[in-house]
C-alpha cells in the first residue's frame, strides 16, 4: 500500500513536466464520462470478488462446525457401547479432535492436509462397524454411529477442498489492472491546484488498496487476519467428558 501511494504521488507530481494541466483540463469533460464507467465496471467486480470471499470463509467456518457436530454426535453414541470396541471408538474421537486441532489445522494454513488425520477417519469408520449390538436399543445407536461417521467424513471432505484460494489466480489479473487503470485515469484529470489533485488521487489509491488488501486476507479461509480458527473442535473438548 505504501509503494503503491508514493508510486502515485511521484507520477502525479512529475506528469505536469511532460503534460501540462491545461492541456489535460481541455479534456475534463470526456476523461470523467469514462471514468465514470471504468469506476463503476471496476466497482462491481470489487464488491463482487469481496463477497465471495467473505462467503467462503462463512462456509468454511460453517463446516468446521458440522464437522465438530458429527464428532459429537459419534462420541456419544460410541459411550452407549461398554465393549472393547465402544471404548476404542470413544478414545479414537477425542484423539481425531486433538489431532486436528494440533496438527492438521496449522497444515492447513500452508494449502496442505495431515496424512494422519486422514488414516484416524478409517480407524474410526473400521472400529464402528465392529461393533456389536446387544439389543434393539443398541442396533439404533450402531445405526445413528455409521451415519455420524458417514456425515463426519462428508464434513472433513467438504473442510479439505476449502483449503485451496476462494479467488482463482486468473481473477487477480483484472483487479490488479482494473486498479491502474482506474487511479491511471485520475492522472488525465486537469486540477489547477496540485495538492487537491494530490490528495484525491492518493484517496482513491488507498481506498482501492485497503479493498486489494481485505480480499487477500480472506482469499484463503484457514489463513490470514481473518482465518477460521478450530473453535468448533475446541467447544467438543471443552464440554465433553474424557473419561468412561
């Protein structure tokens, strides 16, 4: 932002040595007509990419919590089963929990996944169809845990393909050039006095920077100011007993 405002100020203190204001006042009258239509194309596409960024960090984060949900829902149906396995089962939870919240989430903020998380969702998926119920009570306990553990690896898909940026690569094309283009045509403009003129491009410059800056802060949800945090994971350790 701080290059960006001085590379402007010095183009816009030098220009009158090469163009000189009144010939650019001449030309007030077309330069803002199309200004005004670069501004309010380049507007659109900057309102646009911030919602979808700020989308996908609301899903994400929604995610988290469906995730952390199914968890919940397995942890306490695997408590209703006192064999060898429900007690497996129950610890493997708690250990998934820890292990994302440790390990995988701080991977997840370099684009990557942890392997083993991965292998704790088999773990978990093979100890549940272990199970053996006793009785009709249990048969629908054994039913609500496959589908938590089916809805638990839905989630953690769904988790993983948001580790990639919400904005695409060849997005950031036109908004790096609608940007020059739009502070470049502030420069056309014929303005008598040089701090007016000054202050109104260096605005322009930073407001369209601060947005510039905000999208890349979002654009990847498990990174950035504004990253999605495993609070969900750390609500299900928090207010879940530990022990059997």
């Amino acid at each position: 932002m701080v290059g960006s405002l001085a590379i402007a100020a010095a183009v816009l203190i030098l220009l009158p040595h090469f163009v000189p204001t009144t010939t650019r006042k001449q030309h007030n009258d077309v330069t803002a007509a199309i200004f005004a239509m670069v501004g309010v194309l380049y507007a659109v596409l900057l309102a646009f990419v911030v919602i979808v960024v700020w989308e996908a960090a609301d899903d994400a984060r929604a995610t988290t919590f469906r995730e952390a949900d199914q968890l919940a829902g397995l942890y306490w149906t695997s408590r209703q089963f006192d064999s060898p396995a429900g007690v497996e089962l129950t610890d493997l939870t708690l250990q998934y929990a820890h292990t994302v919240i440790g390990d995988e989430w701080r991977l997840m903020a370099d684009h990557r996944t942890d392997p083993n998380t991965t292998g704790l969702v088999y773990r978990i998926r093979d100890t549940t169809n272990t199970l053996q119920p006793a009785d009709s009570r249990q048969q629908a306990h054994f039913e609500n845990a496959l589908k938590h553990v089916e809805g638990l690896a839905s989630e953690r898909r769904a988790r993983l393909t948001q580790v990639q940026d919400a904005v695409p690569p060849l997005l950031w094309v036109p908004l790096i050039a609608g940007a020059v283009l739009t502070v470049g045509f502030t420069f056309v403009f014929g303005i008598s006095s040089i701090r007016l003129h000054l202050a109104m491009v260096l605005t322009m410059t930073a407001m369209i920077c601060v947005v510039l800056i905000v999208i890349k802060e979002m654009n990847y949800p498990f990174d950035g100011v504004n990253a999605v945090e495993p609070d969900a994971f750390q609500v299900f350790l928090n207010r879940l007993p530990t022990t059997r």
